[in-house]
C-alpha cells in the first residue's frame, strides 16, 4: 500500500492524537515529551530500538498507564483513559507485546471474554460463541480447536488467538504490539491480509515490529523513537531501509550500510564427530520421531510451520519435555532423560521461547536473573559471593548491551528486547557445551538482533553446538548450516545447503499429503 | 472451658459425691409418664454420651471417665461422641447417637443455648436427655429435657469472692482472668464474683478483666502485662485453676511471692492447683465437679423406677484453702 | 488440527471431568461402603439429618468457591457467619423479615469493605479477609456485652421456618441449598461475571487488559461470600432458635477444605460448584462414619480426620494431575 | 526519583511502613501506658514475642516461595509433648528429638506440595487437625509439669540481664537473614517463589527447595514449641500454639513480604512480629474490653498493610 496513490491519506482525518506525552517509572525516563497523530484508515508502522518507548507509548494511548503529563485526543475530543476498559469501549483495541490471554481458558473464551454472545435470559450461550469462534479462527486460518485450553498452545498460535480477538471487534484503532515476533510466513501473510482489509474499512492501525521488510511491506506512514524521544515521523516511502536504521539507531548511514539483512558470516569450521546427537526423540501426542545431531562449531536450525514441535523437540533436549522413549547423548556419553539438573551438566542448556513464563523471575534484578543457573558455581559452600557475581554480571551486560539503569534494577521493568538479552546472559554465562535457542531474536530490535547473531556465529567459532529455532525464515537459513524440518512432531527432512527456497520447499513437500 | 493441670481419670468416678440440693422448678418433679417414655431395662439399654469439648483437660477427662466407669459398671452399653467445641458437630453427633438407636442420652452442652435441633429429634424418638456440667438456660426440663445434673457455675463465682474476701481481709485491687468470651461459663463466674464484692466486699476493687482463654500460657502472659500496668495489684481472680497457675509463674517472675504479695483464687480444683495451696502459691480454689457418672445414672435408674426426678440436680462442689488442701489434694482431680 | 493435538484436548477435558467428580466418586465409595458396615447409617432419618447439619457449610463453601475461582480467598466467613446469627436473632424481635434482612445487610456491607479493599487497594485477600475475621468476631462479642448475652428468636416466630420448617419430609435449609447451588452454577458457569471470575483467576494482569471490569468483579464476589455466609448464620439461628456466640470458629477451614476437596485449585481460574457441594457433603459423611465405628477418643479422632483429609486431598491431586 | 518527591516519600512509607507504624505506637504507648520504658517491661515484651517471632521466621520462608504453613501451631504442640518423655535421657538430647519431629512434619508438609502438588494451605491444614490430635494422644491429653533444672533456665534464664529464650531468637533471625541473603539455598527460595516455572527451567532443585523450606519451617516451630515450654514450665499440647498461624502469616505480611511469593524480608517480619506483640500488650494494659481489642487489631493491621501497598501498575 505504502505507493504514492495513497499520499493523499496523510490528509485523512487524525483518529487519534498524542502530543507532549512524559511518562517515566521509578528512575526511567520510557517517554520523554512523544507527539503522535494517526489517521484514518493508515497502517502506521512505530519503530525504535528496544526500550525506546514502543508499548509504554501504546500502554498509556490504550488507558494502562497514566501519562506523567501530555494529552491525548481522540476523534477529535481530548480524552484520558484510566482502564483499559475504557480504550476498547471507545473503540481502539490492542494486541499488546506479551501475548495477554488467559491459558487456563478455552480459545474460544479468550476470544470473546467480556462480550460472550448471550442467550434471551442473558446467559452465555455457549453453541454460538464456539461457532463464531470456530468461523473466525478458520477465517483467519488458525488450525486449532476452540475447545482447546489456550496455555497448551504454542506461543505462535496464542499470538494468532490475541490478533484475532482485537480485530474481531468493531473497532476504529488497532494496535498491533509485536504481532509477528513468533509468526511464520505464512501467518504473517494472513496477517497482513487481515490489515489490508482493515485499511480497505478505514480502520486505523498502529503497527510494532522489528523487522523491517515487514514494515515496509504494509506501512504507509512510520514514526520513530529513540530513548523516549520522538526523532522522525512522516510517510514510509519518503525512507530507505538504511535510512530508517540509522534513524532508528542515530547512528550514520555508512556504520549501518555494512550490516546486510542479517549478521551471519557464512560457513562455520565443524568438527567431524557430533557434539549432541538425538534418536528416536518420541512423546505420545506431542513428538512422533525425532533425530538430529550437532557437530562442534555447528549451528543447527529447525524448521517448520506452527505448531510442528520444534519448542517440544528443544524441551526435551534439556529434559523439560517428558519423554517416551528416545537417547539422547553429549561427546557420546547418554543424558539422563527428564532431567533439566543433568542436561546442564551434560552442558545443554536452553533459552526458552517463552521469555515471560519459562524464562524471567519478575521481582528480581537484572543481576539476580543473569547469575540465577550459575549461582551453585559462583558460590562457596553454599555463600554465594556478591564480588564474582557482579564480575560475571558486568561481563555481560556490556557485551550484550543490555539497557538497564543499573544490575539492580528489576528485570519486569526492562524492555521486551532487553529481557531477552538477559536471559541469554543468564545461559551463556554457564559456558555450555551446546546452546539451544528457541526464537533467539524473538522481539529484538535490529541493532540487537545483529548482535545476537553475530554472536551466535562467535560461540559455533568458539566450539560450541547450537541449535537454532527461528520463525523468521532468513535468520534461520542465514544462520544455520543444516535445517532439519520438522512436522506434527517427527523430522521429516533435513536441508544440508539452507536457502529460503530449498526449506520452504521441504516443509511444502511434506505438507502435501 | 474450666479446665486444666494433669489429672488422674483412675481416681475419677471415686469419691465426693453428693447432691446439695435439688430443684423442682415449682411443679412435683419429672415422671415417666410426665416425660412420656416407656420404661427400660439400664443395664440392657443402648446409653449415648455427647461430650462438648476434646479430652484434652482434666476436667472433660475425668467426666468422660467417670461416666465410662459407671456405664460399664451398669453393663449399660454405651457410645460417645465428642463434639470438639463445634456446636453444629454436637448436634449431628446426638442425632447420629439417635439413628444408632440410643435409649437414653447424657449431653454435656457445649453452649447453654443451642441445642434445640438435637433436643427436639431426642423428644420425637421419645429418649429422655439428662442434661450434665452445664444448664441449659432456655430450655424447659421435663419438656426439652429431663433434668440437669451439675455445678451453679455463678454460685461458684460468688463463693470464689467470698474466699477472695476471706484471703485478702476484704480489701486491695483485683485483676480478674476471664476465660474464653462468648463463653456462659466465664460470663457466670463474673457475674457471681462481682456481684458479691458489691454486696459484701466494698473494700475489693476491681482494676483489670482481661481474658486468658482458660488457658495457661495466656495466663501467664496477661498477668504479666497488668502486673506492670498496674503494679498495685493484690488479688487475681482466675476462673479457671490453669489460668492461675499461670498467674503464679508471672507474679514470681516479677520478684514478688505468690500467695503472699499477691492472694490467688481460682475454680476448679485440679490437683496442681491444690498442690501449689498447700506449697503456699496460691490461696483458695472452688471446685467445680467433673465427675457426674454415677449420679447421671443414679438419677436415671431413680427416673425408670418410677420416681420422679427434679428439674436441677445440683452435685456437690468442695472448696480448698491452706486448711484442708494436704488433707484433700488426694480427692482433687 | 494433528491427532495428537486432537487426543492432547481430549484428555485434558477428561482430566478435567475427573478432576471435577473426583470427589463425588470417594463420596459413592464411602456411602457404599458405609451403608454395607451400618445398617443405620444409610437411612433416611441419618442422612436427613447430616443434609440439614451440612447445608450451612454448603451455602458458605458457596461463596468460598466463587472467590477462590477468581484467585482469591475469604477467611471471615466463619465470623461473618457467626454475627449473622447473633443479628438475625435479635433482630428477630422486628419480625421474621427484620431478622432476615438486618444480619443480611451487615454481613453484605463486611464483604463490600473487604471488596473495595482486595479489588481497589489491591490489598491480599488472605491479610483482609483476616481482618474481617477478627473484626466481625469482635463486633458479635461487643452487641453480646463480651458474648455474655445471647437472644432468642420468640418461640412462635415464623422466621424459625428458615431453619426448622421442611417441604415433604425435606427439610427448609436442604431445599434452600438445592436452589443457590443451581442459581450458583448457572452464575459461575453460565453468565459473563462467572466468566470473569475465571478469566481473574486464570490471569488477573491479562483480564484487565482485556478490558474486563476486575476490581467491581472483585468487590462482587466478596460482597457474594460474605453475603451467603451472612445467610448461613440466619438459616442456622432459625434452626436453633437462637443466635449463639460460640460457633463458627475454624469454619473458614472447613469451608475452604471443602472447595479444594471439590476440585477447586487454590491457585483460582478452575473449579465447579458441584465438585464443592461433594466436596462438603464428603466431609460429613467422613465425620458420622467415624462416630458410627466409635470407640475413637476425641483425640484419635483428629489423627482420623487429619489422616483422611490428606488421602482425599492426594487422591484428588493425583487425579487432577494431568491438569496442572 | 527526585527525594522529597511524593512518590519518594509513599515509596519510603511503603519499604519502611511497619517501623513508622511500629514507631506511632511506640509513642501512643508513651503516653496512655505506665512505665512503659520501664526495662522490666521491655524484657516482658521480648520474652512474650519470642514464640511468635520464630515460628513466623520460618513462615516468612514458606511464604516467600508462594506457600504457607498452617501446621506450625500443631507442630509447636507435637513437640511440647515429645519433649517431656525424654528428658530422662538429658535434655540436650530430648530437644534435638523434638527438633526431629519438626523436621519431619515439614517433610510431610514439603512431600505433598513439592511431589504431589497439593495446595499449600490444604497440604498444611492437614497436619493442623492430625498434629494436634496426635501431640494429645501423645500426651494423653495432660498438661505435664516440666521440672528440668536446664530446661527451666533456658526458659526463664537470662545471660547479662538479656533472657536466654530472646538471646536464642536473636540467633536465629540472625541465621534466618543470612540465609535468605547469603546462599544459593536462600536466592533459589526466592526465584522459585518469583516463577516456578522459569526456575526449573533454570535448572533449580525447586522440589529440593521446597522441600528445604517446609523442613525449616518445621523446626523453627519445634524450636518455638520447646521454648515456649521451657518458659511455661510446663507442657500443654492442648493450648500451646493455639491460632500461632495467623499471628505469623500477619507477622509476616506487616512486615512486607508479599503473600505472592518471590521476596522475602526477615527484618520486616521481625518488626512485624514486635509490632503484633506490642498492639496486644497495649490493649491489654488499657485494660480494653477483648471485643473492642480485636476490633481494634482488625483495623490496625490492615491499615498497617495498606500503608505499604505495592501501587498497581499493571
Ligand atoms: N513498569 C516499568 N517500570 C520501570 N521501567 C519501565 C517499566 N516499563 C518500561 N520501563 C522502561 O521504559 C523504557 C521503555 O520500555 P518499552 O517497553 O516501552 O520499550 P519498547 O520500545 O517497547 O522496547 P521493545 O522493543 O524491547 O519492546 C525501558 O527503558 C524500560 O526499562
Ligand atoms: N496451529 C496449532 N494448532 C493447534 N495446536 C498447536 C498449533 N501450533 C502449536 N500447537 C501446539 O502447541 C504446542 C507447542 O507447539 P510448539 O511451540 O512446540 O511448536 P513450534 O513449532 O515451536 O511452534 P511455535 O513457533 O508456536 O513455538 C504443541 O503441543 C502443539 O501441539
Ligand atoms: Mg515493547
Ligand atoms: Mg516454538
């Protein structure tokens, strides 16, 4: 959309308007004086590096938070959300960064609580909201059953099921935080089929994400923030993706302009005999028969579409995943199964895909958090010593960048993207022998995301094995030497020279029945 | 409830046993035709006893005892039910008693009020209840039930200030240990107390009431607390024999002698309490009677004969000073 | 959708069912079992008794269900219950409706404080509602003059019918608890606030951004709890004919024993009102059982029931495994 | 935060709310109650905090991993009866059997949350019906004089005009801070209370830490257990510890740790504990009626908990 018949659009109507929004938290300035103006009927991409100040913008235009000062106008009347409840009365409904459902309910009742269909007595009246769910998840080609508990889902799926409850409203607004950070391509394309249609019905969206063909893909208009600051704002087509880097950054043009689509170098030096090898992985239910092995020096990717078991396979790599049967082994010696004590020994460890639930301990600080798994080897005798802590600490955070005002603050107040750096941290800080990544890059911005992968690149240099779990089809081929392409839980392929082509091909082969 | 310190249950069912008094409230007393049931056989029937609170103090201990001993003496066969201190859990434990077809029911009430719903199912399997340690206050004997046999918990109070006045010389500062509230028990011995200082002991004072749950350790620590509020004290009053056990640890641990410095009454008549009368720790204590077995089934075996039963059956309660304590600590429970 | 998707969503409904009757089935086992050892145990004299002696524990877990549901917990019931009986027999004075409505109303405006209290400032249930208990058992001890009083309900009120009346041999409380339970599980399971109360206790961070109404949710169901424990202690002074100042205490307990023997998880977002009305039922057969064996001091006893609550407990958990 | 801000001072009447409420009543007492700063009284409301404050130590711990521990009443009663049937064998010996039986209670307590999964409160509840129950079977139901030379010192003792049942707590708050501090055990505790999940996927021994927890829980309350008896002089099963529960989940949630779990605060609890212990002290002093005092500690704690209320930033 974003060719220039549609100029004309930044005339349409503001629907929503922000000007001079401060917001900050104990010692963190998020929002330091933001304007922001959406207009009718324009997909509007918002950019910024992690903790830029993306979703606390978003937070305090849908009524989470209360602005420290600054208005907001909309329809042309001033407002001021204080609930949630209010924005999404008024019309503008949200997605926002960490999937907010509820896993202990159906799909179908994520999708409709607070406006169940009722029945003349007012009760819920069950038969239509599972059919309306039913119609709307094919609608949207999710392939999963209503009845389904939402926290047995993938988190790509409850991604899916969040989208699909906020466009499902009658609504003017819709703010997509991160829709896509654990998508395939394929449900992107619906996604963005699903936007256009909004932007066919003069339906405004705000749009976040870090990857950039995205926005440039569906985006008519961007606006840009650096440490709370608005620095641009204008139509998407005015911008080159370089340029909007180094916006995004403000770092110059010639700096960025080295750094390709993604960061990977090209083949790694791997040793002959495999580091970690898998057979006959299997789990009623969950994982058919999975094989895979990763020699020294190698990064190993897993492909497949939603839903396939690569979070599963991973799982059970470090024994969080039950297992039926299957061995698995580390520089041939076999792993007690079901065990995540024995795995770290054996020197598997995981960064979960699921940073919210499986990977951050919200009330303690950044430090706390990175030195969580290597506190036995940072004490003695069972005292732990504050001065190797910090050590390690400092260490990785200046080599991760992580943007947080000091290792004390609490790790729940840092950004999505900065979180994940932790707990990287958290792991690499064990020194493993093989690194299992699931959704590494998942929510970081593109400065990170380089870093990650370059650094992925440094620890395979290093020795390391890693496996590599990745929605995002380029880093996955780009980073990874072989792809082993999974589905319904079973390998059923395995890719030795990656492209994009040669795995999407694998996975369609084997989808066709 | 009154209760407390180590007992035996062997030396239960013995000794100290008669009636003061007993009342018929107007009317001639309580026949089996007036309370229309059919005559039966004790020493075949299927007896049922109801106790209110655990076994868990020397008093409910020596009750439950007393009244085991003379069922088996009887050959009576009898169940028990204890409701510990739930008085939902008493009801249905008598109406479980019933449908386990009991003849005759002993209930020690949890509450002097109450046991309506359990008195009514008694009265339609027309099984007469007797009625032991404490009185129903509403309910009408010989119609709710058929008599009461225990202590006049506000006459223990009285003569609890009357020992209190006969300790002291009638005058000084008392602090009260009440026990649990809520508790009709603690409310009568207040009662009874107060009233006779107003009446004849104006020179006793009294400057705390402060509840120790009639238990030890709250005793203890209650005392300590209005020793130092108010270091005038001369006198506790301590409704229960535990509680002012406790009293005596605080006031020595405050430097100054039990039974001396300070006088000591209480209720009950457990054997450590006497013991410390005799030691010179404490000073006076009202017994209050546990052992309701044998008049229980006196009463009933009377009421069967064909005789008729008063409305109150008052058991005997001694009283122990520094006169006859060494003589009587064997009869304390 | 995969088969192995297909079967993982079957067995978490079945899981689910069982987790829900898990208790319903230990109940059949024991009433079998009892009735086979006691010929007076399962009679309908026995059984109508222990249903009227339940009913007040049922109207209570009631409403301990619902909060625990929505992540919550209401230790006052037992209070709340108590000084409900107090007021509904004094007030009894004023006539049948006076003593309904007075206690009624109190018990309502204790339950809308904890409310604003958990839902507004965000305070933890657990620490207020610890709170309501010690305040409403000081209140009940205060218009007692330190539980010295205790009123009676005049003796041909008809208010008594509350509590001693029955319809067809079926006693008034019974008929009452059959009623809420089914208005309960229609509200819980069937009406938007029922949804909410899940959706607060599965995710109270994402209900809100959802956009769901939490803290008048909340209040709701506080008032709810207090309100038909405020209930529970009128039902049981019309059955006593009297407002008794000594019960209630440890209720709270039973109440919550019953909810999570029902199938209730603690930690909120799941749960039945069906599960908890077996759940009580459960815990009244256990006790007249033991006082059909007898011999039991009442010291024992407790050993008993403590021993008999963990096995129900385990078992419960163990079947409900898969669930969690 | 800029101090002097109103947020700076609400976030310090949050961190600090129970010393300013410990602080109000202090002065509230100053003037209401005799010789108040007497240190005869002082000594008193030390002795009479003890119990509390040790078995509300181990309460912090449980509830900082998102439990809570309602058998510890019943387990300070277990031990109050084992303790008197060996003494024969020399005190020293007797207290570490009563430590024993709390030990084992907590691994009861911990098995059924940790391995099984049962709810804390309902897995807790459990052994407050059974544990009592037991500790009077035990006992028969008696109270039993304890006339132990050593065990009486202990309870009512005193080393340079400092109790030794005081000097004992102190110990143990000391050990109890330097735990949750200072080892891997007491940073693991507080992870597995903040995210359980998150901590086994860090490869924590969460079942090894709950189960810990439990246990200490378990013999702190044996140690309140002994204690208390030693200072009684006396071993009552029947009444000892009777509603201690309540008073240390209020102890420690006064003192600020969150009943969810993932933080806990010793010295809080401690204040919270004294806090408790001195509302008692002054109603009881003013000689207040018992339905007014618990009216009146109703108000007083919720007021306490709302002054440091987390503000809900959602
Ligand atoms: N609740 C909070 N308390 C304290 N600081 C916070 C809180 N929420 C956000 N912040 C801080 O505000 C800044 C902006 O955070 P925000 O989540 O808006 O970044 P973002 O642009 O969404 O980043 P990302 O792309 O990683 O999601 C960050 O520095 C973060 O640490
Ligand atoms: N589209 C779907 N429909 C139904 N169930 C799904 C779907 N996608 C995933 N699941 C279930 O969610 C669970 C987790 O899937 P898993 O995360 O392992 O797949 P994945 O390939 O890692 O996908 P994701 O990118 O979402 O992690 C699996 O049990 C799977 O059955
Ligand atoms: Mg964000
Ligand atoms: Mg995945």
């Amino acid at each position: 959309m974003s060719s220039s018949e549609d100029v004309p659009e930044r005339t349409a109507p503001v629907v929503l308007e922000a000007s001079g929004i401060r917001k900050s938290f104990a010692g963190v300035h998020a929002l330091r004086g933001v304007d922001f103006r959406l207009r009718a009927g324009e997909v509007h991409a918002l950019v910024g590096e992690n903790g830029a100040g993306k979703s606390t913008l978003i937070k305090v235009l849908t009524g989470v938070y209360q602005p420290d000062d600054g208005q907001l106008s909309y329809l042309g009347e001033p407002v001021s959300f204080t609930r949630p409840a209010a924005a999404q009365e008024a019309g503008i409904s949200t997605v926002y960064q960490e999937v907010n459902l509820v896993p202990s309910m159906s799909v179908a009742h994520n999708l409709y609580l607070g406006r169940e269909p009722r029945t003349r007595l007012g009760l819920v009246d069950f038969r239509r909201m599972r059919r309306a769910a039913a119609e709307l998840l094919t609608d949207l080609g999710i392939d999963v059953d209503p009845l389904r508990l939402l926290g047995t889902l993938g988190l790509g799926v409850q991604q899916m099921v969040a989208v699909a409850r906020a466009v499902s409203t009658e609504a003017r607004v819709v703010i997509m935080d991160e829709p896509t950070s654990s998508l395939e391509p394929r449900e992107v394309e619906t996604l963005f089929a699903l936007i256009r249609r909004l932007h066919e019905r003069d339906v405004a969206v705000v749009y976040v994400s870090h990857r950039m063909e995205e926005l440039f893909q569906i985006c008519d208009a961007v606006t840009v923030l650096r440490d709370g600051r608005l620095v641009h704002s204008g139509p998407m087509y005015e911008m080159t993706r370089l340029e909007l880097v180094s916006t995004m950054l403000g770092r110059p043009l010639t700096e960025v302009r080295r750094e390709g689509t993604t960061a990977f170098g090209g083949e790694h030096e791997t040793g002959s005999t495999a580091l970690l090898r898998a057979t006959g992985l299997s789990r009623r239910g969950v994982l058919g028969a999975v094989e895979l092995s990763v020699k020294p020096g190698e990064v190993l990717g897993l492909g497949g579409l939603l839903g396939s078991g690569r979070s599963e396979t991973v799982k059970a790599l470090v024994g969080l995943q039950p297992l039926d049967s299957g061995v698995i082994e580390v520089d041939g010696r076999t792993v007690r199964k079901g065990s995540p004590a024995a795995a770290i020994r054996a020197g598997i460890v995981l960064v979960p895909e699921d940073r919210k639930a499986e990977g951050i301990i919200p009330h303690l600080s950044v430090r706390e958090n990175i030195v969580l798994a290597a506190l036995p080897r940072l004490s003695r005798a069972g005292i732990v010593s504050r001065a190797r802590q910090d050590e390690v600490v400092a260490t990785f955070m200046e080599r991760l960048r992580i943007k947080a005002s000091s290792p004390e603050q609490k790790v729940n107040e840092l950004s999505g993207g900065n979180q994940q750096k932790v707990m990287l941290a958290r792991w690499l800080a064990m020194s493993p022998k093989v690194l299992l990544l699931d959704e590494p890059t998942r929510g970081i911005d593109v400065g990170a995301k380089a870093e990650v992968q370059s650094l992925v690149d440094d620890l395979a240099a290093q020795g390391l094995g890693i496996v590599l779990v990745s929605s995002d089809l380029e880093e996955l081929v780009e980073g990874a030497d072989r792809v082993v392409v999974l589905k319904d839980g079973s390998s059923v392929a395995v890719v030795t020279t990656p492209s994009v082509d040669a795995v999407m091909t694998a996975i369609a082969e084997e989808n066709a029945p | 409830n009154p209760e407390g310190g180590p007992a035996d249950p062997g030396a239960s069912s013995g000794g100290g046993q008669q009636v003061t008094r007993t009342q018929d409230a107007g009317g001639p007393g309580c026949s089996l035709q007036q309370y229309g049931v059919e005559k039966i056989d004790l020493s075949k029937a299927v007896v049922g006893f109801s106790q209110s609170e655990k076994e868990a103090n020397p008093f409910r201990i020596a009750e439950t005892a007393s009244i085991t001993a003379e069922a088996k003496k009887l050959g009576a066969r009898l169940i028990t039910t204890n409701a510990n201190s739930d008085l939902g859990k008493q009801i249905s434990d008598i109406q479980s008693m019933l449908a386990q077809g009991a003849q005759l029911l002993i209930v020690a009430p949890l509450n002097s009020e109450g046991l309506e719903p359990a008195l009514r199912a008694a009265r339609e399997k027309k099984v007469p209840v007797i009625t032991v340690d404490r009185k129903l206050s509403s309910a009408t004997a010989c119609k709710d039930y058929l008599t009461f046999i225990g202590s006049d918990f506000v006459d223990q109070g009285r003569r609890a200030g009357e020992a209190m006045a006969k300790v002291t010389g009638g005058t000084g500062k008392v602090a009260i240990l009440l026990g649990s509230s809520g508790n009709n028990v603690t409310t009568d011995r207040t009662s009874g107390f107060k009233d006779y200082l107003k009446a004849s002991a104006p020179g006793l004072q009294i400057v705390a009431e402060q509840t120790g749950d009639f238990a030890r350790e709250k005793g203890q620590q209650v005392t300590e607390q209005l020793l130092q509020a108010n270091p005038g004290i001369t006198a506790v009053y301590a409704q229960n024999d535990e509680m002012a056990l406790g009293a005596v640890t605080a006031i020595r641990s405050a430097g100054k002698k039990p039974g001396q410095d300070i006088k000591i009454v209480s209720v009950d008549g457990t054997r450590n309490a006497v013991e410390s009368i005799v030691a010179g720790e404490m000073n006076a204590v009202i017994e209050s009677n546990p052992r309701f077995g044998p008049l229980a089934f006196q009463t009933a075996q009377k009421f069967y004969g064909g005789e008729s039963i008063g409305s109150t059956v008052i058991i005997q309660d001694k009283s122990y000073d520094s006169a006859n304590a060494k003589a009587e600590v064997a009869n304390a429970y | 959708m995969s088969a192995a998707q297909d079967t993982a969503a079957r067995s978490g409904r079945l899981a689910g069912l069982v987790q829900r009757h898990g208790a319903l089935g230990v109940l059949v086992l024991l009433l079998v079992v009892g009735g086979l050892a006691f010929d007076t145990f399962l009679t309908a004299y026995n059984l109508g008794n222990l249903a009227v002696q339940a009913s007040f524990l049922a109207v209570i877990a009631l409403g301990m269900t619902m909060v625990i549901v929505s992540g919550g917990i209401d230790l006052s019931v037992g209070s709340v219950y108590a000084l409900s009986g107090v007021l509904a027999a004094y007030a009894s004075r004023w006539g049948p409706l006076a003593a309904l409505l007075v206690p009624l109303a109190v018990a309502a405006a204790i339950g809308l404080a904890q409310g604003l209290l958990v839902g507004r400032a965000k305070l933890a249930p657990f620490i207020v509602t610890l709170g309501g208990l010690l305040f409403a058992r000081g209140l009940l001890q205060f218009i007692t003059t330190e539980g010295s009083e205790t009123y009676l309900v005049p003796r041909e009120s008809a208010f008594l019918q509350l509590g001693q009346g029955t319809v067809l041999g079926v006693g008034m409380p019974v008929l009452i608890v059959v009623v809420l339970y089914l208005l309960g599980g229609t509200v819980l399971q069937r009406t938007r606030f029922g949804m909410r109360l899940f959706a607060i206790g599965g995710g109270e961070d994402a209900a809100n951004l959802m956009g769901l109404s939490v803290t008048s949710t909340k209040v709701g169901v506080y008032v709810l709890s207090a309100t038909l424990a405020g209930l529970a202690g009128t039902m049981n002074a019309a059955q006593l004919g009297s407002g008794v100042t000594v019960i209630g205490v440890g209720l709270e307990l039973n109440a919550i024993a019953a909810v999570v023997i029902g199938g209730t998880l603690l930690t909120g977002g799941s749960g039945s009102v069906s599960g908890t009305l077996a759940g009580v039922a459960l815990l009244f057969v256990i006790q007249d059982l033991i006082n059909q064996v007898g011999g039991f001091n009442s010291n024992l006893q407790a050993v008993v029931s403590g021993a008999v609550l963990v096995t129900v407990v385990v078992l419960q958990t163990l079947l409900s495994r898969t669930r969690r | 935060m800029r101090p002097g801000s109103r947020a700076h001072v609400v976030g310090l009447a949050r961190d600090y709310g129970v010393y300013v409420a410990l602080g109000l009543l202090v002065l509230v007492n100053l003037v209401l109650t005799p010789n108040f700063l007497s240190v005869d009284n002082l000594r008193t409301q030390a002795v009479q905090v003890v119990p509390v404050l040790v078995v509300a130590l181990g309460m912090a711990l449980v509830i900082g991993t998102k439990g809570v521990d309602l058998s510890v009443g019943s387990v300070m009663a277990l031990a109050a009866a084992v303790l008197p049937l060996y003494l024969g064998y020399g005190p020293v010996l007797a207290v570490v059997i009563c430590l024993a039986v709390g030990a084992a209670a907590g691994v009861l307590n911990g098995s059924l949350v940790a391995f099984v999964g049962v709810q804390p409160i309902v897995a807790t509840l459990a052994l407050l019906v059974g544990g009592r129950g037991l500790a009077l079977v035990i006992s028969g139901g008696q109270l039993r004089e304890v006339r132990n030379p050593e065990v009486r010192e202990l309870g009512s003792g005193s080393v340079l005009g400092v109790p030794n049942t005081v000097l004992v707590a102190v110990v143990l708050v000391v050990v109890v801070a330097l735990l949750v501090g200072r080892t891997t055990f007491g940073r693991q505790l507080v992870a597995v209370g903040g995210n359980p999940k998150a901590a086994e996927f860090a490869g924590l021994p969460v079942r090894r830490v709950l189960v810990g927890v439990y246990v200490i829980s378990g013999v702190l309350a044996a140690v309140a257990g002994v204690l208390a008896t030693a200072r009684l002089g006396a071993s009552d099963p029947s009444r000892l510890g009777e509603l201690v529960e309540l008073s240390a989940i209020t102890a420690v949630v006064v003192g600020g740790t969150p009943l969810t779990g993932g933080r806990v605060r010793v010295l809080g609890t401690v204040a919270g504990a004294v806090l408790m212990q001195l509302i008692t002290a002054t109603l009881i002093k003013n000689d207040v009626p018992a339905s007014v005092a618990q009216m009146a500690q109703a108000l007083i704690i919720v007021a306490a908990v709302l002054v440091q209320r987390e503000r809900g930033a959602a």
